[in-house]
C-alpha cells in the first residue's frame, strides 16, 4: 500500500494543468463496496478487513503483488477518495510557481475580533485564519508529493505477524500514553519499523492522531529506527489541522534536524495551527518563526491567504515590541509584492499604521506606501488619516496636523478620540498651550465626553507650563468621572508640585494617590526626594525603610543616592554609613559628588570607598532565585561559540504576581542587566536582557543545553525553599479549591528527579502533561505543606495573592485559562497519573 504525505481534502477535485492535456482524475469510492470487493481486499478475516488502513493498495488482475501509486485520499464520514493517476499519462506536478492556482480575490473579513482605539478598523478585516486553513487544500495540489509504502496485513507472510499486528491496532488506540508505551515495550523482541508505521497510520486513518504520534515517538526511540520523511510529514501535518502546534512542531523539527525541508503544506498548516491559538503566548512569535523560514529555507511560495492572516495577526497584538512587528509587517509586504500577489488596502493600513507607532517616525517610508496606495487605486481610510495624524502630531509640524485634519473632516466617518489626542500633542511640542486646552474642551463636545488618554495627554501638557488652578480642576474632573488608570497623572503633578516648591501640596498629593492607586516607586521618590529638599531627614527615612520593605516598590539607585546626600549634607555620618553599606550590596553606582564627601568622612574612619567591583559574582540569594526561575521557564540565550551568554527576563503583562516579580528582579539583578535595560522606575518593559557573561555558562550548560530547557540532573541538590518559591511565583499558580499548580519543562526522567525531591521533602504530588509542559500538582495536605516551607520566602504583595486556601480568592486569569484539573481526564492532556505511579 502506498501512502502519501499530502493533505487531507474536503471536496473532489479535477485539475488541469494548462501545459499539458493531461488531469488527475478523481474517483469516489464507498467502503463497503470496497470492502466487499474480492479484487481489492483478499482476506478471509473480518477483523484484517476492517482494521484495513483505507488507503488500500488497488491490485491489478493479473498480478495480486503489484503496486500500484495512489497519491491522494481523504476519509468523510463512510468514503474515501482517490486520486488515480491515468494508466497512459504522468500528470504534471504543480510547484509553488504555478500561476494557476494563485489566488488574486479579496479574503473574508474576520468577524468578532475588537482592538483598541489605536488600532486598525475591523470593518475592512482582512485574512482570516479560517481561510488560510481552507487554503491548504490549493497548497496540497501544487506540491511534489511524498509517499512511502504501508504493506497490508494479508500480504505479510507470517501468520503470527499479522494476528499480533491486528491485536495491537485494536488495543493501542484504547491505551493511555504511559500504558501504550508499555505495552509497546512488551512487543520489542517481534516489532519492526514497518509494524510500528503500519500502527501509527492505522491511528490516523481512525483519526487517533495523537495516539498516532506516541506510537511514532516510540518507534523514533528505537535502534533500528530509521528516519521515514512521508511518514514525519503526514503525521505533522494531521496534528497540525487539529491545532495540536505543539506535537506538530516535533514532528517538523524531526524533519529539520535530519537535514530535509518540510514540505510546503507542513509550513502553512503548522504556521496557521499556531495563529489559531494566539491565545497562548508565544504562538505569534513562532508563526513568524516557521513563516520565515518557509520563506528561506525552503523557497516556497505560500497562498495570499496565509500572507494576510499573519499580517493580520501582527497588528492586532496587544504590547509586544513595536519595531520587531515592524520589521515583520515589511518582509511579509516585501513577499506579497514580489510574488506578484495582490496588495489588499489593509495591508498598507496596517503598515502605516505600525510606522505611525514607532518612537522614531520614518515619514519618507510612510509617504512612499500612500502613493503606492494611489497606485493601486486605493482611497485612503479613516484609519490611514488616523495615523499620518500620530506620525505628524511626533514631529511636532502643526501645518501638516491641520491639514491631516481637514482630510480626517471631509471623510465624515466621525472622528476618533485619538485624533484629539494627537493634535493637542502636537500644539504642546510647539508651545501653543491654550490650543491644546481648547482641542480638549472639543473633544468633550465632539464623543460626549474625554477620554483617558485624554485626560493624561492635556493634564501632561498643562503642567508643564505649571497651570496649577487648571490642573487641578482637570484632575478633580478625571477623579469624578471614574475612569482609570490616575497614576500618571499624579506623577506629573507630583512633578510639578516639586518643581514649584509646593510640598504641602505635594504631601497631600502622594496620600490621595496611595488611597485610589497601586503602589509606584516614582511617585514615593518625588515624595522622598521633597522630604530630603525641606530637611524633614527623620521622615524621608520612614519613607525610605517603607519602600524598602515593600516587594512591590523596593529602593532604587536614586532614592538611596538623595537619601544618601540629605544625610551627608546635614552630618549625620551614621546613617549615611548605613546607605553606602546598602548600595554596596545592592551594587548601586553612588553619584560623584557623593562620592568625595564619602571618601573623607569614611576615611576618618580608615575606610575606603569601594567602587563597584569590575569582576561580577552572583550571590547565594541570587543564585537560588535563578534557579527558580529556570524551571519556571526562564530563558538563556547563548553566542555561537556558545562562551558568552545572557538571560533573558520575560513576564507575563496579564499576571498580578508578575506585575510584583518584574519591579523586584529588575532591583535584585540591576548590576547584571544589559546597560539598554536600565529603564527608568515605573516604565519597566515586560522583557529585559542581562549583560552576555561567561558566568551564565553554568546555568545555560544544566538548564539550556542545545538550546532547549532541560532539567539537571543534580537539580535535587540546588532545590532550596528560596527556589521553590520563586518557581511558583513565576510560572506558578493556586487553583480555587486551593491546590498548587507548578509548570515544568524539560524531560520525563528531569521531572522525576524533581518529583522526588518533593517526597523527600514528605511532599506527594501528582503530575500531568500537557504538549511539552508538565504540571506538577501538590493537593490538600501536600500544598499546605509546600506553602509552609517558601513562605519566607514569597513577596510580601504576592502572599494572600497565592496562599492556598480552601475557599477561592482572586485567582489569575492565567490559572482560569490552564485549569488543570488532576482528578479527572481532559481532551488537552495526553496523561494525568499519580506521580508514584508514573514514576
């Protein structure tokens, strides 16, 4: 029996090519009469026949032994359908430079998808995923195809083989993964490859695709496996249709690392499983991965369709770096143009809409895409007017804003809210202070109201010229109204009150602050900083040990170095001591001037202002928190050489406990971090790098090896209760019945060695996979216990956050989105097993 690699099909289809007469025929077959069908199965046993793969190898009457080539089959409901090649022609092979079959028609619009006001309108949507899948069957047809050689059961000589076989393609399916394995390892001394890969598609054509995929991982485990490409890319590409990304991905990286290309249906499905749950972090990023290397390794053309849905995909994403979309946006338009393909309106919205975005606006570039949309016929939406309106409104040309706005007029859409903002910003680059107030009061008429960003913009721009009456009139206003956030605001009052010497002003400022928002180090440092101004020393110190204590401010370089002069410049040596000895530890750079009055003062003393040491050495503490980190997924990128290396801290903008994690592991490891990641207290971007550092070789050599996370195999040794508990606050969280979830990446022998660890500490736990993650469960007693051991050791802010309890507090939103459920079965798990079982 020959099986291909191609893809599977929803409809029959007739193609021809349009250099040669010659088609491909299709056929519709039932599988009862095929069945039934003496010249097509020869089989005295009902159970041989219907454990039949579909794709039955038709023989020919004269010779019952003679292969014959199908190419192409699906299986709906009770039929499957061939694509016979005609006995007197070859039928021509369609490559990714067929024209034929180029699509050149505008996609569906995506519909129930919202974005922010700043982003691209929905009601000229564009590249929908769903289209992008139906596209695989066009991607399918264009392709050389792959197959590979399944025998049936009749044919195989041994009697005893084909009974085996037939049991097994019974019992396999109804097995969960560790059983399937072990009963696999029972039947090592008869199976071959050919046994295994008749198992793993028989799963296929029943559509057990997963089952499928741990029959081929075990069989890749064996010593006479040999890599079998048709094999790899039908399998990937049957896990990829079903979303399953990440099995799909082992399967193509399989491909990779034998040296092949995957074929070009296993990029487009694998690159649209992961848009279609861009719900899980990281997918974007790994769409744009394999789209790239469809594109480079492979040299491959892909469909239109999959062009516009990752486009789509990038400038739709929330947060994120804006210049990487940006670089990202213009090699997918660099593609769609050079592949002849048309350019949809969208993509030029999109795109000038990202350049509009970037902190350093490129206009020439931007200027360049209108008249290419002239070019193409395209009138210029609301959305493009939108954004030429943020790119002018940057540089400050009122002129170009006015006119832009004038344009925005004459479209009689409506104006966005947005547009005020952007205008009122580029009046305030030009010092037109009044215009910016009376766009303002505009937009209250205009949208019934000002918004948030509306509130900040104008109260941003008042008090800089110090409009204090006014200000505070607008910021009573904003408090009135309800909306949220106010933080930034009251910074820039704080700043202004400072500036004008209005402490008591101030003072009353940072109280209501504290009262209707979150905790900010900046606004504590104006406050400190005012305090150390007025001489009040025995205040700022309160203040100074309350944000020391709290995880979630924390002391930064500048509020030790003003703490520090208003100590030295009043002669309190003492406490000044204790601030030197502080910024020591933390390895904080103290400001020059500071620096000569330390040199005398401690040299009174015979001591010498240590500058911070050239050679750098992570603490114990530090040191434990890494590796708390590292399990919970912490990431370590290495040189080539690999004799350089650098971590990279990355957190979740939708946690609350990494909202906490972020500001304090930004202070623990500052003297550490790359001289770009110095940002300033309360814009600390959910993504910053440590210096490159052959101290991190360590670290990269047990937890990166090669590249991936592993777990070490002395990782019993370096699992302290200060580990564990940074662990689970990164990459950890409570469910509401008040167990303890941990994720963990890595190998099943690596998760077993930190299973044991916990029972060695009397922890039991239970543990579940899901794709590559594990998920360790502690339970009732056991998470009681865990909780007493870290403890200590958790931040302050995060302790009632993730205490476990029996009743439900305010849990994650990541948490409800896993709900990993350890006492029953899911359809996303591929097992759930006590640990001293599975173990």
């Amino acid at each position: 029996m020959i099986v291909t690699g191609a893809c599977d099909f929803s409809s029959s289809l007739s193609i021809a090519s349009s250099s040669s007469s010659s088609t491909v025929s299709v056929t519709t077959f039932n599988i009862s009469s095929l069945s039934s069908n003496p010249n097509i199965i020869n089989s005295s046993s009902t159970l041989f026949r219907s454990l039949s793969f579909s794709l039955i190898r038709h023989r020919s009457s004269y010779s019952r032994r003679s292969l014959r080539r199908l190419s192409i089959h699906t299986v709906h409901g009770n039929k499957t359908q061939f694509f016979s090649h005609s006995s007197t022609r070859t039928p021509p092979l369609f490559t990714a430079n067929s024209t034929a079959h180029r699509s050149g028609t505008f996609v569906e619009h995506l519909t129930g998808i919202t974005e922010s006001e700043e982003g691209i309108s929905e009601a000229n949507g564009f590249g929908d995923v769903e289209s992008a899948r139906n596209d695989i069957r066009n991607v399918a047809t264009r392709r050389v195809e792959t197959e590979f050689e399944v025998r049936e059961l009749e044919e195989l000589p041994e009697e005893w083989r084909r009974s085996k076989l037939a049991w097994l393609c019974k019992e396999v399916p109804t097995h969960k993964a560790v059983t399937l394995v072990r009963l696999l390892n029972a039947q090592k001394k008869w199976v071959r490859q050919e046994d295994a890969t008749y198992i793993s598609v028989h799963c296929m054509r029943i559509r057990e695709n997963e089952t499928g995929f741990r029959v081929y991982r075990w069989m890749t485990q064996q010593n006479w496996y040999r890599f079998d490409f048709g094999l790899a890319t039908k399998l990937a590409e049957y896990l990829g249709k079903e979303r399953k990304f990440t099995k799909c991905r082992e399967v193509f990286d399989d491909v990779l690392n034998q040296g092949r290309v995957p074929s070009e249906s296993t990029f487009h499905i694998l690159v649209v499983a992961y848009l279609s749950s861009l719900s899980v972090e990281g997918c974007l990023e790994e769409a744009c991965s394999v789209y790239n290397r469809m594109i480079q390794l492979g040299g491959y053309k892909p469909r239109l369709s999959l062009h516009n849905s990752l486009f789509r995909a990038l400038v739709s994403k929330q947060g994120g770096i804006l210049n990487d979309q940006l670089k990202q946006a213009e090699f997918i338009f660099h593609n769609v143009v050079t592949t002849g393909l048309e350019v949809q309106k969208d993509i030029y919205s999109g795109l000038i809409w990202l350049h509009s975005c970037q902190d350093e606006v490129d206009i020439d570039r931007i200027n360049s895409l209108r008249e290419e949309m002239k070019k193409a016929g395209f009138q210029e939406s609301k959305e493009v007017v939108v954004s030429l309106l943020r790119a002018y409104a940057k540089e400050g040309g009122v002129e170009e804003v006015e006119r832009t706005w004038l344009e925005l007029l004459d479209l009689d859409y409506g104006i966005a809210s947005q547009a005020f903002v952007y205008k009122i910003e580029a009046y305030s680059k030009v010092g037109d202070f009044a215009k910016a107030m009376e766009i303002f009061r505009e937009m209250e008429k205009h949208i019934g109201g000002a918004t948030v960003s509306g509130y900040h913009k104008i109260i941003e721009v008042l008090c800089k010229v110090q409009q204090v009456e006014l200000v505070e009139t607008l910021m009573k206003e904003f408090e009135e109204s309800g909306k949220k956030p106010l933080l930034p605001s009251f910074i820039e009052i704080a700043k202004m009150y400072f500036d004008l010497g209005l402490d008591e002003k101030l003072e009353m400022a940072f109280v209501e602050c504290l009262e209707k928002c979150q905790p900010s180090q900046t606004i504590y440092n104006i406050y400190l900083d005012s305090l150390v101004k007025i001489g009040n020393l025995e205040k700022a110190g309160d203040v100074f040990n309350e944000m020391k204590n709290n995880g979630t401010i924390n002391v930064s370089a500048r509020s030790c170095n003003s703490l520090l002069k208003g100590y030295l410049d009043s002669g309190k040596q003492v406490q000044a001591e204790r601030i030197y000895d502080l910024m020591r530890m933390k390895k904080y750079e103290i400001e020059p001037p500071l620096m000569e009055k330390l040199d005398y003062i401690l040299s009174l003393k015979k001591k010498e202002v240590k500058k911070r040491p050239l050679s750098m050495k992570l603490s114990k503490e530090q040191r434990e928190v890494l590796v708390g980190l590292l399990l919970g997924g912490l990431q370590i990128e290495s040189d080539k050489e690999k004799k350089s290396h650098m971590i990279k801290f990355e957190f979740r903008e939708n946690s609350q406990a990494h909202l906490v994690l972020k500001q304090q592991l930004h202070d623990q490891f500052r003297e550490w971090l790359h001289p770009l990641s110095d940002f300033q207290e309360d814009i600390i971007p959910f993504e910053f790098y440590s210096v490159p550092h052959s101290y991190f070789g360590f670290y990269a050599e047990h937890f990166w090896p090669k590249g991936q996370p592993e777990i070490p195999k002395l990782i019993h040794r370096w699992l302290s209760p200060h580990s564990l508990a940074y662990w689970y606050m990164y990459s950890g969280f409570k469910t509401s019945s008040g167990d303890i979830i941990l994720r963990l990446k890595g190998s099943l022998e690596g998760v077993e060695k930190v299973v044991k660890a916990l029972r060695a500490k009397s922890m039991d736990c239970r543990v579940k996979k899901k794709g590559k993650v594990f998920w360790i469960g502690l339970q009732g007693t056991n998470s009681a216990l865990f909780w007493k051991l870290i403890e200590p050791h958790v931040l302050e802010d995060l302790k009632e956050h993730l205490k476990p309890a029996s009743e439900s507090l305010d849990n994650d939103k990541e948490a409800e989105e896993q709900s990993i459920n350890f006492d029953s079965n899911s359809d996303h798990s591929d097992d759930c097993v006590n640990s001293e079982a599975h173990f």
